[in-house]
C-alpha cells in the first residue's frame, strides 16, 4: 500500500498522544530527569525552547513523499546531503565547499570543539550559554574560560575579545540561550575583527540557532562575515523555527579551511533521507518562515506584557523563549508550574535563585501558562536582583 501524508499522520503512522514528548518536545527537560512528567500527554511543554508547531505542511509532504526510501542510505536517496549542501550554499552566497551538514546544530558544536581545541588550546564562551560546547570541552580534558554579562545580560564582548588571546575556539551564541539577548550586527564585527587581531589563530563559531526568531532591527546574521573572514564560521539548526526539533539536521557556513577541518568529524549518513527531504522543503519555504516569527513575535509579546501586568520582567528577549527575573527562586517556581501542568525551564547558575526560562509555546498554550504563573508567583519576592557577573 502506498504512503500518502493522510496515512502518514493517521492509522499506524499516527503519534501515541500519550508520548508527545518523544518527538523532540520536552528532550531537554526529560534529559534533566524529568522523564515521568514529560510522559503526561496534558502538560503543556514551555521548557524546551521547541517549536509548538512543528515543522509545516510542505515539509510534512516531502517526508511522505520520500518515505519509500526509508530503507536506503540517504546517500543512495534522492535527496542527497550535497544537493542539500548546494541549496544552502547558494542560499547564502558561499561555495559548496564552505558548507557542512549535521545532525542538528549540537553535533557541528560539538565537533568543532573537537576539530579546534586542546589542552592547550582553550575554549572561550559565555555562561551560562548552550551547553554542547562546554561539555565536550569537559569531557576531552579542554580548558574553558568562561565570560560573564553585562548589566542588560548581554554577553560582555570586551571580556569574550581579552579571554580569546591563545584559544582554539570562541563560541559566541547570539542570540544567546538561556538569557535571550542578543548583540547588533556592528558589535558582531568589531568582535570578530578583535578577536582575530587578539589571537590570530583562533576559530570563532557564532551560533545562530535563534536567528529566525530576531526583530531588533540592529541585529543582522553573520553569515556574509563568515563566508569572507579566515576562522570564522556560523552555525544554524533546523530545530527552532523550522520546527524539526526531532529530525536533527544543522549546518555551519564559513571560512573553507575551518568547515574542512570540521566535516572531516562528521558522522557518516548522520541526516537520514527523510530528514534531508524536510530539511530541503523546509529551507526553501520562506514564507513559512516569516509566519512563524510574526506567530512567536506575537505570542513573546502578549506573555512580556503578562508578566509586566504582574510587576516583573526580565530581558530584551529576541527569541522564543525568554529569560524572566521572578525574584525567587526558579525550582520553587518550576514546581509550582509543573502541579498545575505547565513545566518551565531548568536552572541556569548562577541565575537559579533570581531568573527562570520560559519557551514561546502557541497563543492558547502561553495565556493558560499564564493563569498559573499568576498563581505561583502570588505573595512576596524572596530574593534581590543579581544582576551581571
């Protein structure tokens, strides 16, 4: 019988709604232990930073339409990983050989702690800020420096420029996650070009996995810098806008010698065919995603104006999830979140006692959220602002 996307999202080929979760919703938060809660199909999931859409129809489309080749190799598939590697390349006006694939952003993070550090050859990165890079460094015995933020909870670029000097690699996530700031398109390049003045030799990776949900108009992606500056190169992923969180497909962009250097870790058929399908469709729907940031930008705003009402804020969120001030306590707040059915983010030290992390979930999902932030945040503040470090 042949697979239609009607058969696709119905009969066998349905999701358990019991295990949403699996799909990608909810990883980050069961990866924290949090598994039996994650298995509650009621729950709504702002925990994550995932898209609550999921990916679109077309893309949908393009994996029923591929799925008869599920049993190959994506590189005896049609949609192989260079045509990919092709559409992106031209996307952003690079060679083919200034561009690689992974499995998600995650494993081009990872990989490029390992292509372009050592244990004399520091990592250099915010903190908290995504955590893929710093582990791995942890794990391969990778000295890390770690760079605080200033006053707005912007990552300090003087501190992230002095830490670089005789690094292997600088990770400046922009935005950045968890604190959801971000740094104009100027202030990009002027650190960049320190940098490279500072320490000549090292990488610089700039992690734009937020980018599609960015409006301040001063921002711009780094992309042309990466593709015309030696050591630079930029990161995206498939999981936030796109909404293919459960797929894992990444790609980085840049300077020719730094993504040879990395694709040479690359797992092999790490995008399977159906994933190089969607990610194919996807890429080439920009409309989608322009509806997706006027969705997120919506929905951002009404749960800012939320909590302002409340008498509370927290930063210049350009993403979709924001980094709220609650004046207590996350877990305290987390908890009471999670027995009304709404879990938020984890701790982010050393903002665990003052900040919480709260994803952009749908209009519906966020003003019932709402409603029980009200409720556990009823009653006095319990601790002072901390500020930057």
């Amino acid at each position: 019988m042949s697979l239609t996307r009607r058969r696709l999202l119905t009969g066998p080929f349905a999701p358990d709604p019991g295990h949403a979760w699996i799909a990608a919703r909810g990883r980050e938060a069961a990866r924290a232990g949090d598994v039996e809660a994650q298995a509650a199909a009621a729950l709504i999931r702002i925990s994550s930073n995932e898209n609550p859409l999921g990916p679109g129809a077309h893309v949908v489309a393009a994996i029923a339409a591929r799925y008869p080749e599920a049993s190959l190799y994506p590189g005896n598939a049609t949609d192989r990983e260079a045509s990919l590697v092709g559409v992106l390349a031209k996307k952003f006006g690079a060679r083919d050989e200034q561009v690689t694939l992974g499995a998600g952003s995650g494993e081009l993070l990872t990989n490029a702690v390992r292509a372009f550090t050592s244990t004399s050859r520091p990592l250099v990165t915010a903190w908290p800020s995504f955590e893929a890079p710093r582990d791995t460094a942890k794990k391969i015995g990778t000295p890390v420096r770690e760079v605080g933020f200033d006053s707005a909870l912007r990552i300090d670029l003087d501190k992230l420029v002095e830490a670089s000097k005789g690094a292997g690699l600088v990770f400046f996530c922009n935005p950045n996650n968890p604190t959801a700031t971000v740094h104009g398109k100027t202030a990009v390049a002027d650190t960049v070009k320190a940098i490279r003045a500072a320490s000549p030799d090292t990488v610089i990776l700039l992690d734009e996995a937020y980018h599609d949900y960015v409006t301040d108009p001063a921002y711009a992606t780094a992309m042309p810098l990466a593709v015309s500056t030696p050591n630079v190169f930029v990161a995206r992923t498939f999981s936030k806008a796109h909404g293919m969180a459960g797929l894992r497909a990444g790609y980085a962009v840049g300077d020719a010698r730094v993504i040879s250097a990395l694709a040479a870790y690359k797992m092999p058929n790490g995008l399977g065919t159906l994933t190089l399908a969607a990610a194919m469709a996807s890429i080439a729907n920009t409309a989608h995603i322009d509806a997706e940031r006027a969705r997120n930008t919506e929905v951002r705003a009404f749960t800012v104006k939320a909590f302002a009402d409340m008498g509370l804020s927290g930063t210049a969120s350009q993403a979709n999830f924001l980094f709220m001030d609650i004046k207590r306590p996350a877990k305290g707040f987390r908890d009471a979140c999670r027995a009304a059915g709404v879990l938020v983010g984890r701790d982010f030290p050393p903002f665990e006692q003052q900040y919480c992390r709260i994803s952009v979930g749908t209009m519906d999902e966020m003003q019932k959220a709402v409603a029980v932030f009200r409720t556990a945040l009823a009653g006095a503040p319990t601790t002072s602002r901390q500020g930057g470090r």
